[in-house]
C-alpha cells in the first residue's frame, strides 16, 4: 500500500511491530493529495497525446538492478545498445539519487505510444507498458515514495488507458527462467489489487 511500518504503528498507537492474526488495522495510504502530486506530470503528458486504450493489454513491472540512474541515463544506454527509441520502458520511477523519490519519468515510449523494448515476447512489448524502478530490488524494498507512485501509477493506467481486463505483471513472470527481474523485495502482494 505504499507506507511504512513506522506510519502503521503511528496510525494504530502501536508500540512495537508486532501484530497478531485477526488484528485489525489502519493502513494509512497516500493521500489524494500527494497522488496527485505524483501523478500530475503523467496526467499532463498524458492529456497531451492520443491514448489507444485497447492496445495496452500488459503492463509489466521492472527494476533496474542498479541503484542509481534515471529515464536519461538509461536511454543513453538503451541507444549504445542499440535499442531502437532509446530507452525501453514508458516510464521510470526514481530513488531520489539521479531523480527525485518516487518521481515519475515519462518516456518517449509513452508520450508517443510506442511498443516496448523492456521484455523478450513480441507480443508484450507490442502491447505492454513498461514500468522501472530504479534500485537493486534484490537487495532492499522500494522507498516508501517509490511504492506510492507505483500503486499511484498503476491505478491511473488501469483506470481508462489499458483495455478491460488488462493484466500487471512482472518480468520474471513474462520471461520465465531468463531473469529475477523485479527481485525479492517487489512487493508483489500489491499486484493483487489490481487483477
């Protein structure tokens, strides 16, 4: 849900982390408030582009593996590789070392409405959105800003710019026995919401 434990314990007078099966809580959330102040770049670049909604039947989360970079750097290298539009994914979520926490990058891939590159199907990359957060999600967990824009981000696409029944994914799970790609700390519980 894009919180902390620390935020849990406050909301519920919590004097340690310790609950019990049955125990019920208050999971306080992001605030409308700052969703919108996560989601305003993507909303105005958003408005400024013809979403095909049908098109996108995927959308598929990444991590960098790396702990710095941003939707620059990584299009650098996406271009060096040889990547046709540069840099892979459509958008980007920074850790606050080379773009701000929990900041939402947004592609050439989406402000134009082009396939992908972040995955090895065809068929995904035809029709999948590509979400990266930067950071190695092998060794720890999003930043607390991080984990809200991504749930921000994904209610947003799932809410009238994917088709009905569009699937969040993971890219372990789209290229099975290639990658570990998001890692262990995904929060992949998460994804049920939006299934």
């Amino acid at each position: 849900y894009g919180t902390s434990v620390g935020s849990i314990k406050k909301s519920n007078k919590l004097r340690s982390d310790l609950i019990k099966v049955g125990q019920k809580l208050t999971v306080p959330g992001v605030s409308s408030a700052a969703r919108s102040d996560l989601l305003a770049p993507v909303i105005a670049a958003t408005n400024q582009i013809r979403v095909d909604s049908t098109r996108w039947r995927y959308i598929v989360c990444h991590h960098s593996a790396i702990e710095a970079g941003n939707a620059k750097v990584y299009g650098a290298a996406h271009l060096r590789r040889g990547m046709e539009h540069g840099l892979a994914y459509h958008f980007v979520i920074g850790n606050g070392q080379d773009s701000g926490d929990g900041e939402i990058e947004i592609g050439p891939r989406w402000e134009k409405q082009l396939r992908g590159g972040h995955v090895r199907s065809s068929l995904v990359n035809d029709s999948g959105i590509g979400i990266c957060m930067v950071g190695n999600l092998q060794n720890h967990r999003l930043t607390t800003r991080q984990h809200q824009a991504l749930n921000a981000l994904l209610e947003f696409l799932k809410d009238g710019h994917t088709r009905a029944g569009s699937k969040v994914t993971v890219h372990k799970w789209v290229d099975k026995n290639h990658t570990v790609c998001p890692g262990t700390y995904f929060p992949y519980d998460d994804l049920k919401r939006f299934a």
